[in-house]
C-alpha cells in the first residue's frame, strides 16, 4: 500500500467512526426527544452513551473528538450543535 492509499485508508476508518458516533448521539437526542445533548449517565444504551461522552470530551488526544474534527477541519462547537437539532 503506498504512502497515499494508507492516508486515504485512514481518513475512511475516522471518518467512519465520526460517523458512527454522530448517528448513536443522534439516536440517544431522538429518544429525549429534546434539542439537547442528553446526559450521558441517563442514557442506557451503552454505545449511545460512549458516543455522548466522545462527542462531549473535551481531550486533544488521537482519536479524540476534538483531533477528529482536527484532522477534517470540522468546528467541534458547531458540529455540537448541529448534532441536537
């Protein structure tokens, strides 16, 4: 695999986990049926509620949130927002 296929490669495999996280906090704002970020504690869908957390956390670290948004020159306050509507 060259240089670019494992770029491309990786950009897929984190944008596939922001995906993934954006449709379990979207699930977990649908079932509130509130235009909030829901809290985490309350949520019983474990998957739902890691997503919650991940979303909400405010750590720079790889494979954080915030680093994902880095890495795709996303607004982590906007796409926040936009999450709960």
């Amino acid at each position: 695999m060259s240089g670019h296929d494992s770029t491309a490669a990786y950009a897929r495999l984190w944008s596939a986990v922001m995906s993934q996280a954006l449709a379990d906090v979207r699930a977990a704002v649908k079932r509130t049926r509130k235009a909030v970020m829901p809290n985490p504690e309350a949520v019983k869908n474990a998957d739902h509620r890691e997503s919650i957390q991940w979303v909400m956390s405010d750590s720079k670290r790889p494979g954080g949130f915030l680093w994902c948004c880095d890495i795709f020159d996303f607004n982590p306050d906007f796409v926040r927002a936009e999450i709960v509507k």
